[in-house]
C-alpha cells in the first residue's frame, strides 16, 4: 500500500440519507434495477488520463497537483499504477481506460515507448489478477506529440500515419491481452485548421484506409471487443472530421465499415456539436451504432470541453432511456472521462468527483427505469405513430404504394389530415414525474 490515500475507508453505498460525503448514496451495485444489478447496467469506468496523467494544467498556468509520481519516469509510473489500483479498491469501481502515454513516459523511439508501456501493462496485468477491476477500453494517444499537429491517419506525410500505425498496433494488442471489452479511436487531430492546406478526400480516404487496417488486425489477433469511433466537432483541431455520430455513420457507410465500427458518445462532445447527449445517443441507437459513454459535462458558459464530472441526474435520466431502450450499452459503459477542478488539489477531491459521478448515473437509471416501468410515455410515442399501422399508411411506407397511387388514394378517400397537439410540455412534465 502506498499512502497517497491514508486514511481513506473504501467507498461503500450508505443509502439517501448518509451525510458521509465519501460514502454513495444511490450508486448501490447489486440493487436491480429492471432486474439487472445496476453496476451491469453502468459499468463505469476510471479514466487513467484525468485522474492519474492530468497535472491541472490550463493555457494560462501550468501544473498545480502535486503527485508523487511526477517527473520520476519508470519509477514514477510504477508509483501511478500502484496508485490507480489503489483508487479503484476504494471505488470499487468495475472497470478503467487508459491511452499508451497515460501509463509510462514515451521512449526516443516507437521501440522504446512500446518497452515502456508493456513494463507497465504487465504490471497491470499482475495488478488485475487480484482486482476486481477490468479493462472497458485502451486507446492509443495519436494527437499530444508534436509529430501528429497535422493528424495521424489523416496526416500529409505517410511516415506519420505509419507511426500511429504503429502506436495502435501495440495498444490494441495490449487491450486485447488484458481482455479488453472495447477499442477507442477518438481523432482530436484528425481534421484541418485551414482548407487552404488541406486536401479532404485524400484526407477521408487515409482515414478510412486507417480504420480498415485496424479491423483487420483486430480479426487477425482474434480480438472480439467493440471497435468504437468516439466523434467531436472540433477541439484542439478548428474542424475534426468525426464531428458527430451522423456524420461518422456517413463516413462508415461510405466506406464499407459501418458494420464493425459503433460510436463512443462523449457528453461533452455533443454539446459542441450544438446537440444534446440525448440526441446523440438517439440517433445511434436509431443506426444501430450506439457501442459506449464518455460520461461527463462542460460548463455551459465556457464553450470548450471542460470535462467536469456529470450532476445532473435530469438529463442522465433522458440519456439512460435511450440506452435501456437500447437494449444496454453491451460491451460498453460508462467510461468518467472527467476530471476534477485545477484547485481540486487533493487526494479525496478525485474520490468525490467519482462519488458524484455515480450517484448521478445511479439516480439516471433508476429513474429512466421509472420511465419504462411506468410505461405512459412509450405509450404516448406509440400512439403518436399508430396511424403509420393503418393498411394504406403501412403500404406507403414499405414501398407498396408509388406517388401517384399515393395522391390517387388522397383524392379518392377525400384524405385531409387534422392536425394533432405535439404535447411537448404534458411530456416534459410527465418526465418530471420520474427525475
Ligand atoms: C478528448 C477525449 C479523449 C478520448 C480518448 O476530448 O474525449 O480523451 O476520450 O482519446
Ligand atoms: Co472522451
């Protein structure tokens, strides 16, 4: 034991009224919920890059936490990894993620970087035989090195994109050793700051050819964890190619890879692209794309990502019906890609944005649970749709009926629609009811 968290009592579930603010007070992991256990439904993850690598950094200052594993190199990223499994004991939290450049520092070559990483997945692997906790997803970090300032696959100089091939081969070998239920892509880099420089199909189709390669070898090594896309609009780059889940279901689409691609939602990111978390995860659901959670929020008034932990359980309940109406997030979860305040320095600062995280997610479910069990709401969407059961509307719709049998049967049934209340504010309350 290290004694980063001294006299730190695991996290426990204490129920509503525990005042013990390191305590859940309704994330309780074996209660059922829909007859599920509700960590099953969850699966929430520790995100290694914000807990662990983040230094508090801002554009205007540089580090404020002081770790212990700071600037001691392998030492200190031994030190990182005895922590973190520390960290997840006490949150006896299922599951974490990691990038390759969270866990050790880069070697002066692709060879050494990757002799450094498996010291350290090893260690991990050690490490997870006594856990209980598991691995929701790797990734490879193909956007902080200089190298990759103008993209990695979709970069103009192909020793670039050969490098991140590189670097991917390796993480998705080691996710797929530490048994790994998903594999994350997220291109930060991957888009222009300037069309003046940028050639865009030759862009899309490196992208694509990228991704292909990365299917193959993940069918080769017989790895059978979800491939997962993770879109955002912009940030660092002015324009990211997988700037949404539509338009990274276009992309798939026209390259073939829909099938073996779904998208990692991230909060944040949606909101950046002028949409809710909500409608992102409807409209994968709706493609059959919806693979897993970057559970987070930005601050409404900042306009940037700013990766604070989720607290409103309002919304999660919203995001949680499209998801059990889903069916679940499967190989997915909900991966805490949030991190705490630059002046959130200490050690139980990262406990309680955790805490808090799940007790929102907790509170989500239970009541889009509420939601489904209660059964109104799907009822009054049902009925909104029911005329499309009729005959002649069930014709239109399959393909039965050309345009001019359409407009034939209009004037033959003297059809003349009567407009119906959309009801907005009867189901924004009705919403209410269960949040
Ligand atoms: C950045 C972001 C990443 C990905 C993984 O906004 O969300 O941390 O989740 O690379
Ligand atoms: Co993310």
């Amino acid at each position: 034991m290290t004694d980063f968290f001294k006299g730190v009592a695991p996290v426990r579930f204490e129920g509503p009224s525990s005042t013990n603010p390191l305590a859940y007070r309704h994330y309780n992991k074996d209660e059922l919920v829909l007859g599920k256990r509700m960590e099953d439904h969850i699966r929430p993850a520790v995100a290694y890059w914000h807990t662990f690598a983040w230094e508090g950094g801002d554009p205007f200052g540089g580090r404020t936490f002081a770790r212990p594993w700071h600037d001691k190199g392998m030492d200190g990223a031994r030190l990182k990894a005895d922590i973190a499994f520390e960290f997840f004991d006490l949150l006896d939290i299922p599951f974490f993620c990691f990038h390759d450049v969270d866990v050790a520092p880069e070697g002066d070559s692709l060879a050494e970087s990757n002799r450094n990483l498996r010291a350290i997945t090893d260690i991990f692997a050690r490490k997870m035989e006594k856990s209980r906790t598991r691995l929701l997803w790797g990734t490879a970090n193909l956007f902080a090195n200089r190298r990759y300032m103008a993209g990695a696959a979709t970069n103009p100089d192909p020793y670039v994109f050969a490098y991140a091939a590189g670097q991917v081969r390796t993480m998705l070998e080691i996710t797929h050793e530490l048994g790994g239920a998903n594999y994350v892509l997220w291109g930060g880099r991957e888009g222009y700051e300037t069309l003046l420089n940028t050639n865009l199909k030759q862009e899309q189709d490196q992208a694509a050819r990228f991704l292909s390669l990365v299917v193959e070898h993940a069918r080769k090594i017989g790895y059978k964890g979800t491939l997962l896309i993770e879109p955002k609009p912009q940030e660092p780059t002015k324009h990211q190619y997988d700037y949404d889940v539509a338009t990274v279901y276009g992309f798939l689409k026209t390259y073939g890879l829909e099938k073996d691609v779904k998208v990692n939602i991230e909060v944040g990111h949606a909101f950046l692209a002028g949409h809710s978390f909500e409608h992102e995860l409807a409209v994968a659901r709706s493609l059959g794309i919806l693979g897993s959670v970057d559970a987070n929020r930005n601050d409404l008034q900042s306009g940037w990502d700013t990766d604070q932990f989720p607290n409103n359980p309002g919304e999660m309940a919203l995001a949680f019906y499209q998801i059990l109406k889903n069916g679940g997030l499967g190989n997915g979860g909900f991966n805490f890609d949030a991190k705490v305040r630059r002046q959130s320095l200490d050690p139980a600062d990262l406990l309680h944005g955790h805490i808090g995280g799940l007790d929102t997610l907790a509170r989500g479910l239970k009541g889009a649970a509420a939601m489904l069990e209660d059964g109104t709401y799907d009822r009054v969407i049902e009925e909104r749709y029911a005329g499309w059961k009729e005959k002649g509307a069930a014709a239109m719709l399959s393909g039965g009926r050309t345009l001019a049998q359409i407009a034939d049967w209009v004037d033959a049934d003297n059809i003349n629609p009567q407009p119906k209340s959309g009801q907005q504010e009867y189901l924004e309350n009705l919403v209410n009811r269960f949040v």
